[in-house]
C-alpha cells in the first residue's frame, strides 16, 4: 500500500477547475517529484493534500485512511508536513524561534523542542549564524533551509516540498538538493519542481502535470527518454546529469 | 517646574489607559487585521460590571476579579459572535460587525442601568502622598504601576513563551501557522480574550478618575485610536509610547494654553502626524516583533 495515494482528485476555485482528476501514489521512503508548467495545478495538488485547499470530489488516502476535506491542523498532526511555495518564514520572528514552531503538530516540553531545533542546525549549518535573525533579514536561499527545517521538526512521515528551488541561485539550488537528498533517507518526500532537471535528478519516480491533470508518470530515465515528453514537458533538451 | 512635573505625573497616568487600551487595539488589530471599534466598549463594560459588583456587596478585590472574568467571558462571546461568523470575509463586514458591537453593548448598558453617570470609588483608602513638589494621586499612582506590570508581562509573554511565538506567528501569517498545526482560532480565541481584560482593567483603572459613563468608552477609544497612530498602527511600543505621549500632551495643553481644548490637542497631534509623519513613531520599521 502507497503511503500517499490520490484519487481521481478535482479541486476547483470558484469557477476554476484547477485539479481535474488527479491520481498519483507516492510509496514510502520514495522522492516522487511533480513536474509541470506554471498552473498546471502542482501548488494546488499540496495544498489538497495538507488541507489548504478543499477536494471538490475524489479522495486523498494517507496510510490508507482518507484524509481529504480534513483541516491543516489535522493533517500536520497525521504526519504530513507541507513547506509551501514562497517559504513563508514568519518575518518577525528568529530563525529559531521559526524552526521551533514546526514542532507544533506535537506536544512535546519547551526545552525538547529547543534541543530538537538546536540540532536541526547540524543539517543545516549555513543557517548557524543566523540563529537569532529575524526572519525578514534573511536572504531567499536561507529562507528556504529555515522553511525546510522548519517542515522536518515535524517529524513528518511524508514531506511536501512546493519549488523549493524558486528565485535562487544555482549553487544555492545545489545545497538544498543536497539536503533534499540527505531528508529522503528517513522522510518520504513528494516535492513540487518546475526545474525538471533537479527535480528528477532526486526522484525514485515523477509525474508530469498538464492544466490539472496527470499525463505521464514513470522513472526519472524513462521521462528523460522520451524525446517528444522531454520537448514538451519538461522544457528544454538539456541532458540528466543524474 | 513643580507644575511641570505635577502635570508629567498626571499625563502618564492618564496615557498609561490609554495606552492599555491601545494595545487592546493592535493586538486584535495584528491578530485579525481588523480594528475592533468596540476595544473602548470593553472599558465601559468593565467599569459598570465594577460597579454591580460593588453594588451587590461584594469587597473591592472580589469586584476585581468578577469584573476581569465577566471582561475574559465577553471576550470569548466577542470572539465568536463578531468575529468568527465573519473571518473568512473581507475587512469590512468585521470592521462593521465592530462597530454595531460596539453599538449594541453601549445601548445594553444604558437600558439595562440607564444615564446617570456612576461613581467608582479607587482601590486606596488614602488619596495620594506629597512627595515634594509633586502630589502623587493613588488610583493615579495604581494605574501607572498596573500598566508597567503589564507591559513587562506582555513582553514576557509574547517574547518568552511559545504560547507567545504561536501568536506572533498566527498574527503574521495564519494560513502558515496551520500548516505547523496551530490552532488558528484558538490563538485568536485567546487574543480577543486577552484584548478584553486589557480594556477591561483600563476602565476599571480610570473609573474612579472619571465618571462610570456610557460615554467613557468612546471618549477613551478615540484617543487610544489616535496613540496607536501616533506609535505607528500595530506596533506594541508604539501603542504603548503612543498613549503615554498623548496623556502627557493633553495634560500639559490643558494647564497651558486652554482647558475646555483638552479634547482638541489629542487630535492637533493626531492631524499634525497623519499630515507629517503618517506611519507613526516606530512605523518605519520593515517588521517588527509583538
């Protein structure tokens, strides 16, 4: 049984039908990546899945118990964590004070969560300095470490990572991957990329999203082999260095 | 001099309350990005529950504490009657739903205890203290230690404790802190009934200085409404170095150029900082914490 499975998913937005018909799995301890063009419906696929957006019709099993219609609250305690598009670091408050709310899905003392975020910062030592910066001072790659160690406080069983690779620069794009690919050795992860590059790179297995819909899934070297899927969905011919 | 500094000391005590009453305003304000125009209501309430309490015979201490839960208990009522129903909305209605709370509470209170103005006698038995030049007024005295007690606990609260952070963080992004799992409503639960009992001890502070009052609500929220633009709208310093700097204005204005404009200098200042300096004291700041 798929840790994540996705039914026939249709999420609509008033009159706009951003999700018609999605159905996915992502199995555990896999990398799944969603690739696609901007509003394709991948951001509206996560926020179905951690509760942000309501399921018009079709269903979302997590262990296989329905999750869909359920609030974020609910669903972060379940064991699903989504760091969403645009990082969304709490601007007026410090980088650990930020990582140490990500264990709010959880009761745990005060003083063990602190240790917890102390330690999240052996994963991400780049962020080390920044321990009590606010985080609007923060540069967008910094961000970014501090959203994803944020998510990972969680404890998530399943990781939901929307563009982390968004406006920054390719070094900075190499260390999150590498930290994408230090995650997946205890967390599933299903990430969200418009880089299919990276995204794939990463992946056990990716599906490509085409105006709410799934048209392609298979294993990073069968999408990258398809020379016509490759032109027209994955942007570009550059080859797969993974 | 020694009128100055008489002047000085009733200028912070008038501005501590409405410096209470401010940070009512910008916490509520941070937390749902609605100004709550019934915040001086809950002064008002608060004063008059002060007053059925002492009427039925209870002692000063035990008033006090049926007045801040009746205030805690509005509060959750507030929360869910006002607010909740609306929160998906826009602004708008909610700043309307306010403004007919406020309305509905005043109107309760006069047909419930009609127009005559209260008297609240102050928590002292003695009227104050000379020191030197200066006389030192109790309740004046009171209400100047009860605010900076509560400012200290409003900093340790919100900057100490992860009770604090969940609202910080609630207050600056709600869709975010529900993916952490924090419970939006019950943070926003919890800021009504904290902006609640802060109104509320407001108006029990200033009630014996004052008249128990219909009136005494909006008069008071006026001029906390025009501190926490003085401060810069939804900065807590602000609220609170907002409402101190307006007590002191009007008192010295009152004393030195005319009394029967007392009223008016608040709002001189007031007009003077929209034209001037619109975003306030600490406005310029990019982000700020609570």
């Amino acid at each position: 049984m798929p840790l994540l499975e996705i039914r026939n998913l249709v999420v609509r937005y008033g009159e706009i039908e951003a999700l018609r018909g999605v159905t996915c799995a992502v199995e555990q301890g896999q990398v799944v990546t969603l690739l696609g063009a901007n509003g394709a419906g991948k951001s509206t696929t996560l926020r179905a899945i951690s509760g942000l957006a309501k399921p018009t019709s079709g269903d979302i099993l997590f262990d296989g118990n329905s999750i869909a219609g359920l609030g974020p609250e609910a669903i972060v305690r379940m064991g699903i964590s989504h760091v969403p598009e645009g990082r969304r670091v709490f601007p007026g408050l410090t980088v650990k004070e930020n990582i140490m709310l990500g264990a709010s899905n959880r009761r745990a003392p005060t003083s063990e969560i602190s240790r917890e975020a102390d330690a999240m910062f052996d994963l991400f030592p780049d962020i080390r300095k920044f321990t009590n910066a606010l985080g609007w001072t923060l540069s967008g790659g910094q961000l970014q470490m501090v959203a994803v160690a944020r998510g990972l406080m969680a404890k998530p069983r399943l990781l939901l990572l929307d563009e982390p690779s968004l406006g920054l620069a390719p070094v900075i794009v190499q260390a999150v991957f590498k930290i994408i690919s230090e995650i997946r050795r205890n967390t599933t992860v299903l990430l969200v990329e418009q880089n299919a590059r990276m995204g794939l790179s990463v992946a056990d297995y990716g599906y490509v999203l085409e105006t709410g819909r799934i048209v392609l899934g298979g294993k990073p070297d069968e999408l990258w082999g398809n020379e016509a899927i490759r032109a027209a969905y994955l942007g570009g011919h550059a080859k797969v260095s993974a | 001099m020694d009128l100055a500094l008489q002047l000085l000391f009733t200028g912070i005590g008038i501005g501590a309350v409405y410096a209470l009453v401010a940070l009512g305003f910008v916490l509520i304000f941070r937390a749902t990005n609605v100004v709550n125009f019934a915040q001086g209501e809950f002064s008002m309430v608060a004063a008059y529950l002060m007053v059925v309490a002492i009427e039925a015979g209870l002692p000063y201490w035990a008033a006090f504490i049926v007045a801040l839960l009746g205030m805690a208990l509005l509060g959750v009522i507030f929360n869910l009657g006002v607010y909740y129903p609306l929160r998906h909305r826009t602004y708008l209605p909610v700043i309307i739903a306010t403004i007919g709370a406020s309305i509905l509470l005043a109107n309760s209170v006069l047909a419930i205890y009609g127009p005559q103005p209260q008297v609240l006698e102050g928590w002292f038995e003695t009227p104050g203290i000379q020191v030197g030049p200066v006389y030192l007024d109790s309740q004046y005295l009171l209400i100047i230690g009860v605010t900076i007690c509560l400012v200290i606990f409003n900093f340790w609260f919100f900057e100490k404790t992860l009770l604090g952070k969940k609202l910080q963080a609630t207050s600056q992004d709600k869709e975010m802190a529900s993916l952490l799992g924090i419970s939006v409503s019950t943070m926003i639960m919890i800021t009504f009934i904290y902006s609640a009992v802060l109104g509320g001890l407001a108006g029990i502070l200033v009630a014996p200085v004052l008249f128990v009052s219909i009136q005494m609500g909006s008069t008071i929220a006026l001029k906390a409404f025009a501190a926490t633009i003085i401060g810069g709208f939804g900065d807590v310093a602000g609220a609170i170095i907002g409402g101190l700097a307006l007590g002191v204005i009007e008192t010295f204005g009152a004393a030195y150029v005319s009394v029967p404009y007392k009223d008016g200098f608040a709002f001189l200042v007031l007009i003077a900082f929209l034209i001037f300096r619109p975003q306030g004291i600490f406005g310029e700041r990019v982000a700020e914490k609570a």
